[in-house]
C-alpha cells in the first residue's frame, strides 16, 4: 500500500467531506451503530473484540471481564520454574481500549439469548445484536475423589489458570528441600492446553536437576496416550533419565495404573490403581468442562462443553451467540491460545459478516504450539485447518510435530517459541 | 458513476469521493478477502500485519509477492529447511499462497533497531556493498530485488540462515552461494558475523 495510514485517513476524510457537500450520503457499513458483547477477556475475547473493531470501526464493541489483568497461561510453566518473570505474561486492556473497544471490569451472570442482553454482577444490562462467549475452562474438583475447591486453592494447587496459583505452586517447588517428591496429577481428554502437563513436568525436572536433583518427580495420569508423547519421552530419556532405575522423572499411564482413586489433600497422599504415593508438593490439574457462564447461558451439552456451527462458532443450541476458545466443541483443534485466537478471527469474521449482509471468506485456522523439554531445547506442533462438509478438518497431509532431535533445530524451536509468545499477545492485547 | 451532467470540476470531485470511498471500505472489505483470512493465521506467529515484535521469527510485511511465493512453494516441497513452515506450507494451495503474498506485500516492512557493535557494522557495511549489494539493493530493502528483507531483520533469523547458506542446508541461489565463497575465502572467519551485525542495526 502506497498510500500511508495517515494520507488514508485524509483522503477518506476529504471523500466524505465530498461527499456530506454534494448532499449524498457517506457510504455506511450495513453493521454501523450494531452492537456486539464479549464475554470474557482471555485470548479468544480480547482477539474478537479487537478484530472486529478492525473489520469495522462503526460496529460498537463492549468486552466484560472481571479482571483488570490478565496472565497468559502459555508460558506460565517458564515462570513457575523461575524461567520467566510473572510481569512477563501480564496483560491489560489498555491496547482493546485504544482499537475503540469499550472494557468493562464486571462479571457476566446471565446472557439472554431471547432478550439479547448480557446482566452483569454489577446490575448491569448490555444489549447486544451478536454476542461472543469466550469463557475458558472451569474444573471439576470432585472428579478426583477426595480433592476440592478449597484444596485446590490452598494446597494441592493446579495452576492451571495463570495468576496468582502460578506463583504459588512456584513457591512450593522453591520450598520443596532436596530429595522430595513433586506429583503431578494429569487430566483426562479434553483439557486446556494438551502438551501442557508434559511442559511442566519437564521443566520442574530441569529445575530439579539443577537446584535439587535428589528429588523426584511422578506423573499419574489417566490416559494412555498424550500430545507429543513420542518427542517427550525422546527428551526424558535423554534428560532425566526416564525408563531407568532411579530415574527422576516417571510417567505412568492409565493402561498400568496411572488413574488416581482418592487423594488426602491433608496429607498430600495419592492412591492410584497401581500403589500410593506421599508428595511434597502434589499439583492436581483437574478434570475440565466450559466456564461457569456457558453453563448458567444453557450453552454446554451433556459432557459440559459448547457446540458450535464450525463455520461461525454460533451456538448451535442458542442463536444469535458464538462461543470460542477452549469451551467451544471444534475437535480437532485444540483447547490452545492460539486455537481461541485463530476462531476469534474466524468468528468475528462471520458476526461481521452477519451484521453488515456480506459473505465471509472460506475459513481457515491455524494452530502451533511450542513446548520447551529443557531450557535450549523444544518441540512444537502445528496444523492448518479448513472446513470440509460443514466440520473443521485438519487439511490432509500437513502439519504434525517437529522432527528427530537436532540440537541446532531445537535450540531455533526455543527461540521461534519465545517469538510466538511476543507475537501473538501483541496480536491479542496491543 | 455516470458522468452524462458532471462538468470537469464535478469529475474530479468525483475522482476523490470515490478514492475516498475506497479508503474507508477498504478494511471493510478485506476479511470477505481469502487472503485476509488466511494471513489471519500467520500472524498469531509472524506478528500483526506480519511485523514480528521478535526476538527471531522473521517480519514478512511487505515482502515482495514472488520471493514470498517461492519460499512458501520451497517449504512446502521441502526444498526449504525449517522447523515448522515445512508442515505448515503443505496445507496451501498455489491460489492460497498468491492470496496470502498479496496480502502481506501489500503490508508495510518495519525495520527494527537491535543492539549492535559500531566497529562491526561498519566491517559489515564495506561487505554487503563489495559482496551483496548488486542483488539486495538499498542494503536488502528494496522488496523489487525479490529477496528476502535483511536490513533492520531480526538477528537470529539472519543468522539461522547465513549458517544454513553456508553449510549446505539451505541451497542459495548459484550467484549467491559464489559470492558467499568468496567472502568468507577473501574476508575471514568474522565476515558473516559482521554482515548480520550490519543489518540487524537500524
């Protein structure tokens, strides 16, 4: 584009000015003074609202979200094993608020598909003629038996939803002496972030092996497969002496005994079908469902997440609302940020579109995410998706995760991570 | 517009309502564009408008349309090496890749200021002119050369692929890889390090 921002905007001036003198009337967008709210400022919320005011200025855009801060949860197992600063993956809404996106700090309490309007905990009522429910995951803490909400908010921490429990779960490894036992409990599909677990327990080996190595660390997990499995347990073996006596990180599945069946939180003791085991600092990343709004907005199924049209991530079961990001049904993408930030812009595209009669264009959506083994080395996977019969679809014959370790490769896969992360919140908060 | 009535001066009135129409419809209608949306995914990794904030994933704004089209062909037969492009590129279709160049040539390049030796930079200035220059004019700024953008490029991007170049991962084209021959024959072993310090100063 030759012509710059700012000679654009003069011209575009200049031609309404034209065309105000002439007594025509300025091209409008169809979507002018249309209101769309935006439940939820995580990745998924912030994007919507910030590309929408990007397709269209006259589209009005209110996002509520009850906090003024927000911490990426990618990245957030850097900080956890003292990698990264908290104040690295801390967000605000300056940068929504400049793209002319009205943020309101307030919590949603019900969304009336019929009514279309959005009240809020504040006594609040926001009108909408589209709304974009972007509300993340909430945990079922009973689903581990013996495990609860206070628990996991004191001591048996998930640090699943980044914040104030990263640091604490931080804190504990910092507190752990030298010789003691981390267990992480994994969850069953679908959740949040599927290499994540593995990333952590990863990291907290790397930072065992360096400031404790006399300790252990000991995943229990339910399933018998996970995301880049082969990659992970290449670099543990590699690393942490995975598969060997005394090995300091072990991983036992489902099929020989992952699955927990009680936990004393009191003790920080855990019975799995195959033994029990005592943990110093015990990290139970519960099973997951929709965020609290969707269900209160009947926008759940009966396994407690949001289907959605794949082509505009309306509610298939209440109209005129879209749902994005990990609550939405769109296997097979992930529960990832960048997931929630590819279907933000697909979804904002099809609310435009909607709200101004214009087609939008066939979709496409990408996702890649990084996982570190080892500070220096780390593995991604990434895949392009489009929309075949109605059904997103990983396109054919792309896509999949990095290749056999090549130390130069992985030491770039580090660097490409830590660029995604710069890019990609600026994409979503600047 | 019908211009039976319009005297000239109504004509060019005209001329700049519609320019001014144009303007203001145009990010309107660029997401009922494929290339809008495919370069919607791109940029979650290469940065909004494909200027990457860093530290190594490369700006692609305002690259020219054939070197962006040849690279993107390269990765997705292979012929590329990379870490994830290669997977990436497979996906795309010959009309995906001519939307998506179209997309971000049409974006603007921003250099970006890094940290760099002053003595080194002027080794690498007297380098690129001697070695470089005849293909990668205006310091390998000038998106005509169909090359790829290299001043005010993030560093380690440079350098993962000066390293490429120059140990048979990545097959330069037969001007380039002779020049390269040349310099680092004629110039010793910090030649390579003083051209990227070159251009990843602003």
């Amino acid at each position: 584009m030759l012509l710059s921002r700012r000679n654009a905007i003069k011209t575009a001036v200049a031609g309404a000015a034209g065309l105000a003198a002439m007594g025509m009337m300025p091209l409008a967008s169809a979507a002018a003074g249309k209101k769309v709210v935006i439940v939820g400022g995580g990745i998924g919320g912030a994007t919507a609202a910030k590309y929408l005011r990007i397709y269209d200025k006259t589209i009005e855009v209110t996002l509520i979200e009850p906090n003024v801060d927000y911490y990426t949860c990618f990245m957030s197992n850097e900080v956890i094993v003292g990698e990264r600063k908290m104040s690295s993956i801390k967000f605000g809404y300056a940068g929504l608020k400049a793209h002319g996106v009205n943020v309101v700090h307030d919590l949603v309490t019900d969304i009336d598909a019929v009514g279309k309007a959005v009240k809020t905990k504040g006594g609040q009522s926001y009108a909408f003629d589209r709304c974009i429910v972007s509300p993340g995951v909430d945990f079922k803490y009973d689903a581990v038996p013996g495990h609860s909400e206070e628990a996991a908010n004191t001591t048996c921490l998930h640090a699943w939803k980044a914040g104030p429990q990263t640091e604490a779960l931080k804190k504990q490894l910092e507190d752990m002496s030298d010789g003691g036992t981390v267990v992480i409990i994994a969850p069953p599909d679908p959740f949040r972030c599927p290499p994540g677990p593995y990333e952590r327990a990863s990291l907290i080996s790397a930072y065992l092996k360096k400031n404790k190595p006399n300790s252990k660390v000991l995943m229990l997990d339910p399933k018998d497969k996970f995301s880049k499995q082969g990659l992970f347990i290449d670099g543990w073996t590699r690393y942490y002496g995975y598969g060997t006596e005394g090995a300091m990180l072990k991983w036992i599945g489902g099929d020989k005994g992952g699955k927990v069946t009680k936990v004393d939180t009191a003790t920080k003791t855990v019975t799995y079908e195959g033994g029990t085991i005592t943990a110093d600092v015990l990290n139970i990343i519960p099973p997951q469902k929709a965020g609290k709004i969707a269900v209160t907005a009947g926008l759940v199924d009966d396994k407690g997440w949001c289907p959605v049209n794949h082509k505009t991530f309306e509610s298939t079961l209440k109209a005129g609302i879209h749902v994005i990001g990990d609550a939405s049904v769109a296997a097979p993408m992930p529960k990832s940020g960048y997931a929630a930030n590819s279907e933000a812009k697909v979804c904002a595209a099809a609310v435009f579109a909607a709200l101004s009669g214009r087609d939008m264009a066939e979709p496409s959506w990408v996702n890649t995410c990084y996982s570190v083994i080892k500070p220096g080395d780390a593995i991604s996977v990434a895949n392009v998706y489009a929309l075949k019969d109605g059904k997103i679809v990983s396109v054919e014959g792309s896509g999949g995760v990095s290749g056999k370790f090549d130390p130069e490769m992985r030491k770039r896969e580090e660097m490409y991570a830590h660029s995604w992360f710069n890019n990609i919140t600026s994409d979503v908060f600047n | 517009m019908k211009k039976t009535k319009l005297n000239p001066l109504h004509g060019l009135l005209g001329a700049v309502i519609v320019s001014g129409m144009l303007a203001s419809t145009a990010a309107q209608a660029e997401i009922t564009q494929r290339g809008a949306m495919l370069a919607n995914t791109c940029v979650g990794c290469h940065g909004t408008n494909g200027v990457s904030t860093g530290p190594a994933i490369p700006t692609i704004a305002g690259i020219s349309k054939a070197y962006f089209t040849d690279n993107m062909k390269s990765y997705r037969d292979g012929s590329r090496p990379s870490t994830v492009m290669g997977r990436l590129a497979k996906a795309y279709t010959d009309q995906d890749i001519s939307d998506m160049a179209d997309y971000f040539s049409a974006m603007k390049y921003v250099p970006q200021a890094q940290a760099a030796k002053a003595d080194m930079v002027a080794k690498g200035q007297k380098l690129h002119t001697k070695y470089c220059e005849k293909c990668h004019s205006e310091n390998g700024s000038n998106p005509a050369d169909d090359a790829g953008y290299l001043k005010g490029q993030w560093k380690p991007y440079l350098e993962y692929n000066l390293y490429d170049f120059t140990h048979d991962v990545r097959e330069a084209p037969e001007k380039m890889a002779k020049k390269l021959k040349e310099l680092q024959t004629a110039e010793g072993a910090d030649a390579i390090a003083n051209l990227i310090e070159f251009y990843a100063s602003k």
